[in-house]
C-alpha cells in the first residue's frame, strides 16, 4: 500500500465527518499503523460526537461499511475508531 492511498483513506473519513458535524474545523483524523491493519481515530468537538454517530450508531456503521469497501479495493484493512472527550488518541 502506497503512502498516498493511506492519506486518500485519511482524507476520505476526514471530509465525511466535515459534511456531518457543526464545527468542521474541530475534525481530526489520526492513523496509527498496525501490523496488519490501519486504526483512524476520528476526534470532533464534543457536542457533535452524536451526529458522528447517529441514531442507534447508524451514521457510523455506514462510515465503517465504506472504509470495508475502500480495505477490499486497497487489499489493506481499515478500521474506525470515534474518540470521545478523554479518549486517547
């Protein structure tokens, strides 16, 4: 996997989120590579982590059955992780 499909994965979550949340400007996408797979953590501000989510974690279920498309196609898995206030990243 090349460095630009990773950052085009990066990219891809990063604007997803923009279009959901209210202050786009507190969107953050972090990667962290593991042996055979790639974590993005995804931070917002806290009163739109629920819009992230959506009802019922619809909103990101949806999210995470387009990063499996993206993992077929890339042969390299990707996972989504949503941060919360006080979580790691």
């Amino acid at each position: 996997m090349t460095q630009l499909e990773m950052v085009a994965v990066d990219e891809l979550v990063r604007e997803i989120a923009r279009a959901l949340v209210d202050e786009p400007s507190a969107v953050e996408v972090t990667t962290v590579d593991r042996d055979e797979n790639t974590v993005l953590k995804l931070r917002v501000a806290p009163q739109d982590v629920g819009k992230v989510i959506g009802k019922q974690g619809r909103t990101a279920r949806s999210v995470r059955t387009i990063l499996g498309a993206v993992s077929m196609k890339l042969r390299h898995r990707y996972t989504l992780d949503i941060l919360e206030e006080g979580d790691e990243a």
